[in-house]
C-alpha cells in the first residue's frame, strides 16, 4: 500500500512536476466533491493558459529591450536612432527625467508632497494589481450543495416526501423525507461555515505577504512607506535585493544592475544608468543602488498585466494533500463496493420475502419507501465511505497553525513549508541577525596602532590625531549603504544594514557630520558590499584634485591590500613585519571576544581613474581596525538545545572569520566538543569522497560563499537525505533558499530578493521563532495523523456494522440520516476539534520524521484495528442480544433496539475522539480544557446527540431512551477509553 501511494501520490514539497500533479489528479476519480476537494489545489489548466500569456509579454518585453539595446549603442556612436518600447527620444523632447519629474509636480530632491496624496490616487490610480474579489458565506453554501452524494439523496428526500404523503398522508409521511432533507441542511451549512472560516483566515494571511516597506522621500523626508502608498512622483530609494515596486526612472546611483528575467525571459542582468534610465515594476536589484523616480504604478504597468494572470494559476498542494486524496480514494473505492453489495443484499431479502408471501408482482407504497431508504443507506455508506475531510483537514490544521505562527511572528508564504518544517532533521542558520540581536555597536578599536574601548565620553575622540580623525570620518561617511537623516519628529536617525549603522554611529561619536562629509567630496565609483568580494569600495574625487579609494571589509581580506598603516602621530608608515604581526593578533583577539571585525583603509590613486574601470585592490593604507559586538540573542542557547533533544541538528553558516564564529557557536550550544568548524575555501577544495565523511560531524561553515551554503545543502538534501531548513536574508542567499526543503527569509535585515525565495519568513529574525516553526510544523503533521486514525475507525465500524447486518440479518441498524450525521461528526466536526490541537512541547522530545516516514504509521494502525474491533463486538453484541439484555418486546422493540446501537455508536466515536488526541501517551486528558474548539465539538456533538434521540425521533428513526439504556450507550463508549490506553502499550515498531 504504502509503495502504491509512493508512487502514485507522491509529490515535491517545492517545484513538483506537472506530469506528478495531472497523475494524481486523474487517479482521483471517485470524488463526491470537486469544487470542494480540489479547491487548495492548483488550477493547471489556469495555470497554462497564463503560462502562454507571460510568454507571449516576454517576447514582446524581450524585443523592445533588445531594440532599446542597439538603439542606444547607436547614440554612442552618434548616428541617432528611434526608439520603440524604452523610448530615449521622448524621453530626450520631455527634457530628460528632470523634464519628466516637473511634469509629474514633483521635484527630485524633495518629492511629492503630502497634501497633493489624494488627488494623484484620483488621478493615476493605486499601486495595487487587479485581485480576485472575496467570496461571500453563500459561495461556500453553493459549493457544498454541489456534492454529488447529498443531490442523490436529496433526490431520495424528495421521492420519499411524495411517496410517504400519498400512501400515509400529511405530516406522518413526509416524517422520512423530510428527516434527510433536514440531515442535508446541516451538513451543508456546518461545511459551509467551516470552509468559510478557512478562506477568511487565508485571506488574512494573504494581507500580511503583501506587506513591502520600502525607503520614499517625500515632503523632502526621508522615510519608510508601504508599495501600495506609492503614486507617481515619489522618489524611491533602491538597494541590492529590492525588488522595483513601480515603472520608473534611474535618477541616480552607483554600479546599478537589474534582473528582468521575470519580464523578459533574459537571464543576463541589464546595466542601468542615465543613458539606459528604464526601470520596471517586478524586476529586481541584482547589484548598486539608486534613485528612482515612479511614474507609473499598479495596473497600469507591465508587471501588473502579468500579475493578473499569473495569479490564477494558484499555489502547488502539498504533500500531505496529496497522499490524503490518494487515501480517499482507495477508502472510497472500498466504500463504494462495500455500498453496492450492502444495497444488492438488502433489496435480495426484500425479494426472498415477497417471494415467500407470493406478493412479488404486488407493491405497496411502504415497500417503495423501504426500498428507497435501502438506496439511500447505500448512498449514505458511500458518504461516510469517501473520506473527503481527509485533505480538507490539512488544509484547516494549515490554516489554523499559520495563523497562530502569525501571533508568533513566523509569516508562512507557502502551505507546503507548514507540514514540511515538522519533518525537518537540520537546520543551516546564519548568525548575524538570526542568532544575535542584530544591534551592533563598536565597542572596541584599533586606530593608529593603539587598541582603545569605544565609549561615549570625549576622552575617546580627543585622544585621535586630527589627520587621522578626518580621514577616519572622510571613510565612514563616504564608503557606506546607509544614511543619515532627519525624520518627521526632527531627531537624527541612522538607515542602513546593522553594521552600517554601527559604523556611521562611531563615525557621529567622532563628532562628524554626515551631510558635511558627503559635499565635500564627490563620490565618483561605488562598489557595493557583496559576500563574494567580502568588501564594499568607493572611490572620491578630492577638492584639491585627484582620486582616492575608500576600502572596508573582512579584516584578513582587507588587511592583505594594505602596505602602510597609520602610526601613533598620524603620520602613514610602511606595514612592517612586527606592525602586520600586531594587527593579525589584534584581529584574533577581537575575534575571540566573539567580535565582528572590519578593517578601513583608503588609498591615493591620482589623477589617472577611469569611471569604467574597476577600483584597484592594493597599496592600502590602514586607517583602523573595528570590533563590532553584535550579542547573542535571549533564549537561543535553549532553542540549539530544544532543536538537539528533538533530533535537529543545527549548523551555523556565517561570513564572519573562524574565530568569531567558533566563539559565537559556542555560546550558543552549536559547537560541540566532537563537532567540526571549517571555512569556506577549504570546504570548496574538498571532493565529493570527503565531503561525504566531513559533513555529519560539520556544525560551524566560517568565511562561507552563497555557492558553499548552496553546496551544503544540495548535499545534506540528495546525498544524506536530509530535510534541510535554511536562514538567509541577502540576495545571494536566494540559491540556497530556493534549494532548501523550507527557505526562512529574515523580515527585518532580509531583502525582498531573499524573501520572495523562502518558504517562511521570520519577522522578528530570531531562531526561537524558528524553533518554534519546526515545532508548528510536527504539530499540523500529527495533528493530521491524529485525525486520520479517528476517521479511518469511524470508517471501518460504519461500513462493516451496516455491511454485515445487511447480509446477516437483512436490515441495516443506521439510517440514511444517522449515518450522515455520523460522518459529520467525523469528518467536519472532527477535523475541527482534532486538527486545530495547540504544539505540546513534547512534541520536540521526538525524533523527526525526515524524508522516508510512514503517515500512516504502526501505532496508527494497531490503534484503529484495536478500536474498531472493539466497537464492532460491541454493535455486534447490541444487535444479537440487546433485545434479551435489555428486556425488549413489543411492536417497537426493534425501534429502541436500533436507537440503542446508533446512540451507542456515537458515543464510541465521542470517547474515541477524546483518545485520539494522544496516540501513543496514556494521558489524554492534558491540556484537554485549553483547547476550546475541542470542548465545543464535543459539547455541541453530546447536546445535538440529546436532542436527535429525544426529540426528533421522527425524523432521525428514533425514539426517546430510559435513563439506564443512556447510561449503558455511554458507558460502552467510555470503556473504549481504557481500552485505547491498553493498546497503546502494546509495543509496535516506529515505522
């Protein structure tokens, strides 16, 4: 069985083959349902139709670029040319983008103002993509009316209504009829409200992706807006790893690199500058930064024609999704098998009957009704049969549990990454931001050859030569991606990564001024930071004439560009051996207090830099040496240690030097006394052969490429099977992220590139909040496994009870109308209460299931087969002696025999429902009264039980019990109680 859903209904958590999705698809044939089982699946021919679209704009897109491309190659070679697609010539009549930004009533230094907000959204619109409206209560009535068992027995109610009126008359004949009809309503309307729910929450969920903050200067203000608040006119700030939120126009910036492979199909990045100003929503920032001017937005631009498409297609299902609908499918195969002969036998009895009486060819209206109700009670089986709640449960347990990871500040973007995260056995966390705080702040400083603590007092800038101090100042201000400004309330804030901010702190402390240092030289090359180079460089024009270039980085990198230092006097020295010896060790032992280290350094290059070379990268001299302290977050030393308990394994995979990540790991639990540190150039020297023996004892990755992170996790995925976690917050982190079986994007430092790569993103960059992900994640995976088990039990006792009886006795125990209220019970209610169970930290004193786990498992199955075993012997025991044990004769004996079984069945599954909660502890009360959703199923599930039995005998073929027949219907299915803690002592194995 288990090799038949392997292979049929096995599907990739991330990037699942078309041909896998249309497999499982066509094997789904009995489905009572579409609308309602596939509606969390993909729509593929949707999907395929927008496919042809975006081909069809990428073509378009892909021409005009090209046309763009040699029209302005033209420029250059002073021939002139027209413009089709990014139009230079309008452009050039319009007076360039400083004509365009007079035309749009905006200026380029101080933007839109705010009071003109409401008249630009009148006029150009809002910068929202065109979306699905939301659908209403009704919408979700509709779709579950639409389910084909419930019209067949609608069909049923309504011939017996007209029978039933016509042979007994009004109301007495209409009692059968209208007792499904009834039976019909409620399950539509408690479905309906359950779905309803569900979408509300996505729909929630949904809000919260969509929440992109970018940096706006408006009012002549720096300062953070919402996409969806941008308007033609405003002047955004982008950066590496932004995605571009609008069409606009390169006002200025450095070394600007965009992807628009999302348009245009082109893998190649395009090189934007003033000669090739066009910037386009969607497309994203591969390197540089700059100033844009929006001047389209929403669905007036490319991006947002696409997007309009695209959306249909809708998300891959998951996993679990997937095996759930291959098992109800094979369930209700069975079902309906189980339908046909229970049908075929009872309608036999009814003719062996009349055959015996000699009344073959004479019927009355009763016998009509009854054979009616024989075709109903198949259909019924059927219902209860296709266990079509199965992937509906994932789907309300996901849904349940990323709105509580929502409280918990884990942003779930994919459903697949839920499920996936509770079978995850390690977990590839960066360290800066995820397991520290991400504050940093220079605490210690080597400068002109002296180590000095960093404080606030003026002691500390005094004791600096002035020459040094404003060379120092001329580094920080000028060499950095982060800002200084004024915000609304008039106080000084600081933009930028961490460590940018920590510098430009120290650079305020020194008693700089950043607006100051900036006119005073012009910044003519900038080379911005990336984790391949290890160092960001910017190269000024001086005042008194020639260049000079800023450098800072990676202390061993930069150090290594440097021949000169600045001794104690100011004065620039050569870098001697006992001088080079002296900041190594200086570096080592900031490093060994857990120390970020960057070394600034600048160099005098003359009069002879081209703008289109490169920044050289030796004869530096070395202005200081920094020691950033970035402390370890509260509560991560516990979260390594909860993560190791429950069999994760955590590595840490860092830019940082050996020493300072070895001391960080340390501290935080990661690095144990057996386990392995090594850095990236050694890592990538290694062959396959060695890789294969390094990487179980690997815990700590220093000095590590986005290609080495990318490596180990192929690795640890293919060839030691592992399901990989990843962090990553920059943009050469997305490779890793896209490969890893969940992508966790930092909210706070991470880039847009990074999230729109990752599965989850963690809002407050912390590793408790990813501990708590995995720990979700084993939640909705045995919350599932939980609701499985009581299902499948429910299953097995409805079909074999009315199965059985049919052939042994002639008549079926449970009505059309009890049946469909047992398959409520079990299939909306019961998802209700089971899969929307709160994580329990036991839940992480288990091993993880990894990649080759059984769903349904050993435990599982010994616990559905005892079960059902036991409440089989129990209905079996009702239905052969119940009438001398409870001293039943009568007319109406077989009434009360028939209402004592199904009140007896019911609470079975009530008691069972409370077993279920746990599938291996004995204890299954813990926790039991937090859980308010579980009470009030259960409650609601007894009270309506009262009312069936006692007051709507009518209808439901009841008829009001003793109280000793209620005490004996309970006490039979609370003895199912300890019956479950018996059988889970039985030893079974894990698999």
């Amino acid at each position: 069985m288990e090799n038949y859903f392997t292979e049929n209904f096995e599907v990739q958590a991330k990037n699942s083959s078309e041909e896998a999705l249309q497999r499982w698809r066509k094997l789904c044939w009995l489905v009572k349902n579409k609308k309602r089982r596939f509606r969390f699946t993909a729509n593929l021919s949707k999907r395929f139709e927008a496919e042809a679209i975006r081909r069809s704009n990428q073509e378009k897109l892909r021409v005009a670029v090209l046309v763009s491309k040699a029209a302005l190659q033209f420029i250059q070679e002073e021939l002139g040319s027209i413009v089709e697609g990014h139009d230079v010539k309008k452009l050039k009549i319009h007076d360039g983008v400083e004509g365009i930004a007079e035309k749009l009533g905006t200026t380029i230094t101080k933007g839109i103002s705010t009071s003109e907000i409401d008249r630009r959204q009148r006029v150009y619109g809002v910068n929202r993509f065109t979306e699905t409206p939301p659908k209403g209560f009704w919408f979700f009535v509709w779709e579950a009316v639409q389910d084909t068992t419930l019209m067949i027995l609608g069909i049923c109610a309504f011939v017996s209504l007209l029978v039933g009126i016509v042979t007994e008359g009004w109301p007495k004949g209409a009692h059968d009829g209208l007792g499904i009809v009834a039976s019909i309503l409620l399950v539509v309307f408690v479905t309906a409200t359950s779905d309803y729910k569900q979408s509300l929450q996505f729909r929630d969920l949904d809000k919260e992706k969509k929440k992109i903050v970018m940096q706006v200067t408006r009012n002549g203000l720096r300062q953070k807006l919402s996409i969806y608040d941008l308007l033609p006119g405003d002047i955004v700030h982008l950066s590496i790893g932004d995605q571009v939120p609008a069409d606009g126009l390169f006002m200025s910036g450095y070394s600007l690199l965009i992807n628009e492979s999302s348009l245009t199909g082109e893998s190649e990045p395009v090189n934007v500058n003033a000669s090739n100003p066009f910037l386009l929503s969607g497309t994203k920032v591969q390197n540089g930064s700059c100033k844009m001017l929006v001047t389209t937005v929403g669905m007036r631009t490319q991006w947002g024609k696409l997007m309009a498409t695209l959306s249909e297609g809708g998300d891959d299902e998951t996993p679990l999704q997937v095996k759930l609908n291959g098992v109800a499918t094979v369930i209700g195969k069975i079902g309906l098998f189980f339908a046909v002969v229970t049908f075929s036998v009872l309608v036999q009895g009814l003719f062996t009957r009349k055959l015996e009486e000699g009344t073959q060819w004479i019927w009355s209206g009763d016998e009509a009704v009854e054979m009616l109700e024989f075709f109903a009670i198949a259909v019924t089986i059927v219902v209860v049969a296709v266990p079509e709640g199965l992937p509906l449960a994932v789907t309300l347990s996901l849904a349940f549990a990323m709105k509580k990871m929502m409280n918990d500040k884990a942003l779930v973007r994919h459903l697949a990454a839920c499920e996936t995260m509770g079978s995850a056995t390690t977990i590839c966390s960066d360290k800066t931001g995820t397991l520290t705080t991400n504050h940093m702040t220079v605490v210690k400083t080597c400068i002109c050859g002296e180590i000095k603590e960093v404080s606030g007092s003026e002691k500390f800038g005094s004791s600096i030569p002035e020459s040094v101090r404003k060379i120092l100042l001329e580094s920080i201000f000028n060499n950095t991606g982060g800002d200084v400004v004024v915000n609304e309330a008039q106080k000084v804030e600081i933009l930028g990564t961490p460590t940018e901010t920590a510098l430009l702190e120290l650079g305020l402390l020194l008693g700089g001024d950043f607006e100051e240092e900036r006119v005073k030289s012009k910044i003519v090359k900038v080379e911005p930071f990336n984790s391949t180079k290890k160092r960001m460089g910017v190269v000024l024009e001086l005042p008194e004439g020639g260049f000079r270039a800023h450098c800072k980085g990676a202390s061993e990198i930069a150090l290594a560009a440097c021949d000169k230092f600045l001794n104690s006097n100011g004065d620039v020295v050569p870098l001697d051996e006992a001088s080079t010896t002296h900041l190594q060790d200086t570096i080592e032992k900031f490093a060994s207090e857990a120390l970020r280290t960057l070394c600034l350094a600048y160099s005098d290059i003359g009069s002879e830099f081209s703008e289109s070379g490169d920044i050289p990268f030796q004869g530096y001299t070395c202005i200081a040496i920094v020691g950033i302290k970035d402390p370890v977050r509260p509560g991560v030393k516990e979260s390594v240690a909860v993560c190791r308990s429950a069999g994760i394994v955590v590595r840490m995979v860092t830019g940082d030097n050996l020493t300072t990540a070895k001391a960080i790991a340390r501290e935080c639990g990661i690095l144990t006394d057996d386990g392995l540190a090594i850095e990236g150039p050694e890592f990538r020297e290694k062959s396959d052969a060695e890789l294969q023996q390094l990487i179980p004892n690997l815990q700590v990755m220093a000095r590590s490429s986005p290609m080495d992170k990318h490596t180990l996790v192929k690795q640890l995925r293919t060839t030691f099977q592992e399901v990989v976690a990843v962090t990553g917050d920059g943009t050469n982190d997305a490779p890793a992220l896209h490969e890893a079986d969940i992508g966790l994007a930092m909210g706070i430092a991470g880039t847009e590139v990074a999230k729109e790569s990752a599965d989850v993103i963690i809002l407050d960059d912390n590793f408790s909040t990813i501990v708590t992900v995995g720990k979700w994640g084993r939640s909705v995976y045995v919350n599932i496994q939980k609701f499985v088990q009581f299902q499948l039990t429910v299953n097995v006792v409805a079909l074999v009870v009315n199965f059985t009886s049919a052939c042994l006795t002639g008549n079926a125990p449970l009505t059309a109308v009890q049946l469909l209220w047992v398959n409520m019970i079990m299939d909306t209610l019961g998802a209700l209460a089971l899969a929307t169970e709160p994580p329990t930290d036991d839940l992480m004193k288990r091993a993880p299931v990894g990649r080759k786990g059984n769903f349904i498992s050993n435990v599982m199955w010994r616990n559905i087969t005892g079960q059902s075993l036991y409440q089989f012997v129990v209905i079996w025991y009702l239905q052969t002696q119940g009438k001398e044990a409870f001293r039943l004769d009568g007319p109406d004996s077989d009434l009360i025999l028939n209402t004592l079984i199904f009140n007896s069945f019911v609470f079975c599954q009530v008691f069972n429902e409370i077993s279920s909660r746990e599938m291996e502890k004995v204890n299954v009360f813990d926790g039991i009264l937090k859980n308010y959703v579980f009470v009030a199923v259960l409650s609601c599930t007894a009270i309506f039980q009262i009312i069936i039995i006692e007051f709507l005998g009518t209808f439901a073929s009841t008829t009001p019990l003793t109280w000793q027949q209620w005490f004996v219907s309970i006490a039979f299915g609370f003895l199912g109680m300890p019956i479950a803690a018996i059988l889970k002592m039985v030893p079974v194995g894990s698999s």
